[in-house]
C-alpha cells in the first residue's frame, strides 16, 4: 500500500512539473520558430519578393499568438519590446514597393528581442 502511495505522489510531482516546464519550453519554442521565419523573411527582402515577406509576416503573426499570453504574463517587459517591430514588419510588409531598410531595421530588432525570451 505505501508503494502505490509513493508512486502515486511520485507521478502527480512528474506530471506538475511537465506542466511547469512545458510552458518555458512553448514559448521558447515559439521564440525559435519566429527567428527561423525572420531568417527567411530576411531572405525575401532582399530578393524584393514582396508576396512571399507578407506570407512571412503572417507565419511571425500567427506563431506569436500561440505564445504571446505567456511572454506578456511571465516577461511583461520584453513584450511591447515584441510588439512594437512586429507592428512596424506588419505595417511595412503592405508597403509597394517594399521599405526594405526599415523592414531590415525591424527585423533585426525583432530578432533581438527575440533572443531573450525563455
């Protein structure tokens, strides 16, 4: 009996930590695939193809919202410091022709921020 016990406790204190864990591992995740996509958009801007830097904008857009709750929550400073090249990428991708020195600026900036997110 104290072995199932023991057990029992043994498996709720592995299953509270998979959870605790799981959310720093989400969002750093997350942090990842938006720097990959960065890297690609990199490329796409310099090559001047604006159809494909809006699909990227997009992929930054949509991959951020699955973590973004998180980061705001747990590093409510480096959120806007997201927010704010992320608004200006969005904004930039609907330019024509594309501001590519801007875009390039926030995309660094973006990257950076990026960086620091756990």
């Amino acid at each position: 009996m104290k072995a199932i016990k023991g057990l029992t406790v043994l498996l709720c204190l592995v299953i509270v930590l998979t959870a605790c864990s799981s959310k720093s591992s989400s969002t750093s995740d997350g942090a990842k695939k938006m720097q990959d996509t960065l890297t690609d958009m990199q490329k796409n801007v310099d090559a001047n193809d604006s159809a494909k830097v809006i699909k990227n904008a997009e992929d930054l857009e949509t991959n951020w919202q699955k973590f973004e709750d998180d980061v705001k929550k747990d590093q409510a400073d480096l959120y806007g410091k997201v927010e704010d090249p992320l608004g200006a990428i969005q904004t930039g991708v609907k330019q024509d022709p594309l501001d590519q020195a801007t875009l390039k600026e926030q995309i660094t900036k973006l990257n950076d921020v990026l960086k620091e997110i756990k």
